[in-house]
C-alpha cells in the first residue's frame, strides 16, 4: 500500500520522498486529506532498434526505376 503524505509535510521532504520514489516506492500525496497526486519512478527509457519495421513495408518491383532516374529540368527547379 502506497504511503500517503499531506502536501504540506511533502514540501520539506521533498528530496526524500523524490529518493524514495526513484527507488521504486509509490507515494500518494494529499490535499486536505484526499489523494491529490502521486509520485512515481520514471519508466526506463527504451532505445529504438534499427530495423523494428522489418518485413511490415513492401516496396513495388518498380521503385527502384522511378527513384533512380534523374530529375527533369522542371523537378530539379521545383527543389530549389
């Protein structure tokens, strides 16, 4: 069961209760003695793997033929 601290005793235990939180504690914080807020660790940020859209793309037999041909005078104009 998460500890439930008023807001008031949490701004002089701010630094503690951040501590505890990082550790993996929950703390539920009051006002007026209802749940106001609650402090939580932050999930471990995941790294981005090269390749996770794998197999989920299909390109037509015919990309390679419009992506390799030069641009006309007019696109080339368009670009700059």
């Amino acid at each position: 069961m998460p500890e439930v601290v008023d807001i008031h005793d949490a701004r002089t235990q701010f630094a503690h209760l951040v501590d505890r939180a990082h550790a993996g504690e929950e703390i539920i914080l009051a006002k007026a003695g209802q749940p106001y807020a609650r402090l939580v660790p932050l999930a471990p940020a995941r790294k981005r793997e090269f390749g996770f859209l794998a197999g989920t793309v299909e390109l037509g037999d015919d990309f390679e033929d419009e992506a390799m041909r030069p641009l006309s005078a007019e696109e080339l104009a368009d670009w700059e």
